[in-house]
C-alpha cells in the first residue's frame, strides 16, 4: 500500500512539472506580428540609404500658357553662385545641365541647385566633340560619367540630359556619321529625356554684351515653352549681368518660369547627322 502512495506521489509531482513546463514555454501570438506582410519588411529592409538633401520650399515652378526655361549649360563654375543667388531673389527656378569639368571643385553649388529646387540636369562629362561623338561607345561612357558624378553628390541620377552643341549638330559628322540619329534614337528608347532650346541667348559665340543676350532672349519670347539657352561656364559674365533684366521682363510681360521635369514638352531641333 505503501508503495502506491510513493507512486502516486511521483505521478503528481511529474504532472505539476509537465503543467509548468507546458506554461513557460507557451508563447501567445503577436497579433500585431501576423498583421505585417512578409513583403513589407523585406521591402524595408532593402531599401538603401538615400543621399538625404531636404528641398527647399523656393522657386516655385509654374507651367502657363507663356512658359519661361532658364536654361545654364557647361556649369558649375564661379559664375553658377551668382546665378543662383538671382533666382533665389527673383524666386524663379532653372535648369542646369552640368559637365564634369569643375564639379568636383563646385560639389557644393550643385548640392544648392538641387536644394533650392532647380532640375540638376546633364550635358556631358569631358564635352571634347572628338571624343564622344566618334563612337556611341563613347558618347555613352561619357554619359554614364556624368550621371554618376552627380548621383554621388545627390542621390539622383539625371534622366534629362542635353547634347553638346544640340541634337542638330553637323560637327559631329566628322567623326561618325549618323551618330546623333543612333544616339537619339537610344536616349528616346530607354527613357532618357532630351532637350534642346527654341531661344539662344547668343552667350556661347564670344564677347556678347549683356544687352545683346537680353534683346536675343525678350524679342523671341512668344506663347507656349520657350526653352532659353544660356551659359554658366566661367567666361560667361555678360549672362549673369543680363540674367535680371530677362527675368524682369518675362514677369512684367506675363510669363511663369519653370523648370524641365519630364513632363515639359520636349523642344527637339532637326537632326542634320
Ligand atoms: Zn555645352
């Protein structure tokens, strides 16, 4: 009798451990846990840290029916500062189409461009004509170049882009005929935005007085996009000295300014190689 006793005891002591065992490790379900798809956390932890640069609430871009493009092509340079401190007054937004020429002396200002909301846009990283319009090897070498520049700076790897001397370039037929008809052809296929102008300024040909490059741009400002070609390139002081007076008149004369985004219709010149 004795002996069953004993082992009754142990029979309840067992139970009592299995039943405490059983409670600790019972775990209750997170309902919170289950709600979270698997795809958003691997979602979250792919994403990569972006190069954070907060947009300024400035240079509000306003696309109307009389629409102006400020356009700076071959920047940054010590000149871009200056330009950038007009639109921040006039609190107009531009476009630039930058070159690896000084950038990595100027990160800074292309750090501002982006900042103080205008489109940081490329143009070509060497813009030597021999070298990339004799292969479309080259020509997209040199594009990758420049993209990759500016993503190192902020972030962002430009889709608007212009060509050196403009999609209607004949020097180019120098060195590879047909090239600017494969080249555009590419960009067009694999959503890269082109851009060229329907204004030249005149600021590229030499010494051109500010007034000359104020009467080229106010006398063919019209209705609809008028995309203005401009420089910012280091020997183009006349530009920032006319810069003020076109923006003036484009105001008085009931025009919004704009930046190039992909929305803005693109300005294309007949290609002649
Ligand atoms: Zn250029």
């Amino acid at each position: 009798m004795e002996k069953e006793v004993k082992i009754f005891k142990i029979i309840i002591i067992l139970d009592i451990l299995l039943l405490m065992i059983c409670t600790f490790s019972y775990v209750k379900p997170s309902s919170k846990l289950q709600q979270i798809p698997s795809k958003n956390i691997t979602h979250k932890i792919l994403m990569p840290k972006t190069n954070k640069i907060t947009i300024k609430n400035i240079n509000k871009s306003v696309v109307s029916n009389k629409t102006i493009y400020l356009t700076f092509d071959d920047g940054p340079s010590y000149l871009t500062e200056s330009i950038l401190n007009i639109l921040k007054a006039e609190n107009v937004p531009a476009t630039f189409f930058v070159t690896a020429n000084k950038i990595d002396e100027y990160k800074d200002i292309i750090r501002r461009e982006y900042e103080e909301n205008h489109t940081v846009a490329v143009h070509s990283a060497t813009h030597v004509y021999s070298y990339i319009y004799s292969s479309d090897q080259n020509y997209f070498n040199d594009l990758t170049e420049i993209r990759n520049k500016v993503f190192k700076i902020i972030g962002i790897k430009p889709r608007i882009i212009r060509l050196p001397g403009g999609s209607s370039n004949t020097i180019s037929k120098k060195y590879s005929p047909g090239i600017i008809t494969r080249i555009t052809n590419n960009l067009n296929s694999n959503n890269f935005y082109y851009y060229d102008w329907n204004i030249d300024s005149t600021d590229a040909s030499g010494c051109v007085s500010k007034d000359q490059i104020y009467n080229s741009v106010i006398t063919h400002l019209k209705s609809g996009t008028n995309i203005i070609l401009m420089h910012d390139s280091a020997t183009k002081k006349t530009t920032v000295e006319a810069l003020q007076s076109i923006i003036e008149y484009g105001k008085q004369n009931g025009y919004t300014f704009a930046k190039i985004t992909k929305n803005t219709p693109q300005i294309h010149h007949h290609i002649n190689n």
